[in-house]
C-alpha cells in the first residue's frame, strides 16, 4: 500500500468515465491489476476516479469504445516540490500568485441574475452598477441597501434575493404580476382566449357566443364575440337585410388545457452500505483555497466524509479548520420496482403543477407512460386541466360604427 501511495504522490491523473455497467468496469481493471482510488460514483453513467499515469494506456483498453474517457487533471506532489525548489523565482511567483488569489477572494468576479422576464439582462446589470454592485467591486457592501435601491428603481419588482457564494454574486428578481387593464364598460368588446385550449363550456351574459364545445382555441381567438348582428327594419330594406350593433361582451368560458411533462428515472438505485473501516482527516480552508488531507492519504476506493467539528475565523485572514471522519462505503446496485418511479414522479409532477400551473386549477385525467431505453426509464405524464380563460379585447370599429 505503501509503494502504491507513494506512487500517486509522484504522478496520477484524475479521469472522468461515461457509460453504464460502472461495476462491471472497475471489476474489469482490478482484473488488469490497474490501482483506482477516490472513486466517486455521481450517477449511472457517470464517476471520476485517480490513477497512475503509466496505467492510462490499459485503463484505455479495458474502456475500449463502451467508455467515454476524459482526462480532468493530473498531479503528484514529488514532481512538483522538486521543481519549485529547484526553481527560486517559480517560488517567488507561486507565492505572488497566492497573495493574489487570496486578495481576490475580497471582491466580486461574477454576477450571476436570474428570474427576470419583463426586464433585460442589460437593464438590471446597469442598475447593480447604480447601486455599487458590479464585476471587480469589494465584497464589503451593504447589501440590504442595493436591494431598497433596485425595489426603488425597477418598476413592478415583487421580491428581490442578493446571495454572495464565494467570489460570486447571485441575484434573483421575481417580477410581481400586472394587472390586465380592463376595457370600459360602455365600450364595445369581444372576449377573447388568453390561452389554448379546448372549449368545455361557454356562458355568455352579453354578445354572442362564437366558440363550440369541443372547439380548439388559440391565444386570441374570439369566445364571446361583441358583434351582435340584427334584422333591419328600416322601410324599403329586405325583410332578411342583416346590420350589426356592437356591445360590451361578458361572459365566462371553460376550456381544457393539456399540459405533458418527461422525466428520466435511473432503473437501478445505488446503496452506499458501511464497511465499518474509517480514519479521521483534516481540513484547512484559507479564502477560497482548501488543503486536505483525505484526498491525499485515503485508503479506500469508495467513501464518504462525514465532518465532525470546526472552527472558523477571520482575523488576520478568514480561515476554517475542520476534522472529518472518513468511513468507507460499498456501492451496490438495487433495480427499482415501478410502484417506487411512479412515486417519485408523482411528486414531481405535484411540485410542477404547483410551479407552472394557476392556483385552484381543476384536474381533469392524469396518465403516465413508461419506455425504457438501457438503464434510463423515460416517464412521460400527460395532464388534463380545467381552467377559466378569456379577457376582454376592445373592438375597432372605425368607419363602420353606427
């Protein structure tokens, strides 16, 4: 184990594997005697683990074409200590580098903004940059005043959120929901679809009713309509000469509104169950840099760390000490029934509907559809709603008015 480590210290590389059947292929490699450590497994088609640099050409083959295999980095200590000692201004500028990356941990790199709709990108960054906030500013600002400075500046904002993530700025806008100017009483209107849909069932008070049951509508179409045509009665006109008036159409309509959903369940759980072997690690956090020990001196191909007690500070700098326990684990593949993907995408489908869909929405049907495709089981729900729609659309009438 000794000469194994020792080994990763002097030269390793850090690889990234696609593809399915992971224990297949890490039994593979222990076949060819190839050493993998720091396996970490992110889903079924995907984990990162270190090896010797001489063992990547038959860590290739045993991949053949099943496997897409990436290098992410490589490193080892030896090499790189005997170079930098070898080299008295590569260490003067290692250290100026650090000073650097540390004295950049006090200012803001990016900002990143979601949620916006209305406003663009451009129009909320230029109001950050009004307010103090801006790519290369000091992390030290009140950050409770820019948000009552972009409430004072940007019309129609419900909820402002500024989060600051390391040498990121994350800013969410939520947009408050304007309400639909309606049109004046005394003026004539049609009332129109606001959404797709099929016509359920239609009621008008005022106007004439323009759209069947069963009828698709498109956003625009009219439901209600506020022409309302009449027989003349004017001498000398055909008894069937038709004219036309115009009202305030009102009313109310039910259309059906289908909404489909996909989502992509793994067939096979993977169960991290103890070994019961574990050893204690410990972690150093300067800025944003960290200096660990269980990535350098872990034992085992699986595990996970479970962090026991800190301590933070920030004089003269910031700074965290941590000690974790790190237990190993063994990765083992369960095949899930459809009773617990159904499940799971139930609840999905509830937070989805909770998310997109208007409050108080009736559900009509609700159906799921299962294909599998090698590991990756493709859900697909189909939902039927029963919504209100329509809103008022004045009519132009110009010339042809009465």
């Amino acid at each position: 184990m000794k000469s194994n480590q020792s080994s990763f210290m002097e030269h390793y590389l850090l690889i990234k594997v696609e593809g399915f059947k992971q224990q297949e292929f890490i039994s593979e490699c222990m076949k060819k005697n190839i050493l993998l450590r720091s396996i970490k497994i992110k889903n079924n088609i995907e984990m990162t683990l270190k090896i010797k640099s001489n063992d990547f050409a038959s860590f290739k083959t045993v991949g053949k074409n099943k496997y897409r295999i990436s290098i992410i980095s490589e490193g080892g200590y030896i090499p790189l200590l005997s170079v930098i000692l070898n080299n008295k201004a590569r260490v003067c500028g290692i250290l100026v580098f650090i000073l650097i990356i540390y004295f950049q941990t006090f200012f803001i790199s990016e900002i990143r903004i979601d949620g916006y709709e209305v406003f663009t990108e451009r129009e909320i960054r230029e109001c950050l940059k009004e307010g103090g906030m801006f790519e290369g500013c000091k992390k030290s600002m009140d950050l409770e005043k820019l948000k009552l400075y972009l409430y004072d500046k940007l019309d129609n904002v419900a909820f402002v959120s500024i989060n600051l993530k390391g040498c990121m700025a994350q800013v969410k806008i939520v947009e408050g929901t304007k309400n639909l100017e309606k049109v004046d009483k005394s003026a004539p209107c049609d009332i129109v679809a606001d959404k797709e849909g099929y016509i359920y069932k239609v009621t008008p008070i005022e106007g004439i009713r323009a759209a069947d049951t069963g009828t698709y509508v498109k956003k625009g179409d009219i439901i209600i309509a506020g022409t309302v045509p009449i027989k003349s009665t004017a001498y000398g006109q055909p008894e069937n000469a038709l004219t036309e008036r115009y009202v305030h159409a009102e009313g109310t309509a039910l259309a059906k509104i289908p909404y489909r959903f996909v989502y992509n369940q793994n067939a096979y759980e993977i169960i991290k169950k103890p070994t019961g072997k574990s050893f204690y690690a410990f972690n150093l956090k300067l800025g944003e840099k960290n200096i660990g020990t269980s990535d350098l001196f872990n034992p085992f191909e699986v595990s996970t760390a479970d962090e026991i007690k800190s301590f933070e500070g920030i004089r003269p700098f910031p700074f965290a000490i941590s000690i974790s326990k790190v237990n190993e684990i063994e990765l083992q593949s369960r095949k899930r029934s459809k009773e617990e993907m159904e499940k799971e995408v139930n609840k999905l489908v509830r937070q989805e509907i909770k998310e997109k869909l208007p409050e108080n929405v009736q559900i009509l049907n609700k159906s799921l559809y299962f294909g599998k495709e090698k590991n990756i089981i493709e859900v697909a729900v189909m939902i039927e709603s029963l919504q209100k729609i329509g809103i008022e659309q004045e009519i132009a009438i110009g010339e042809h008015a009465e």
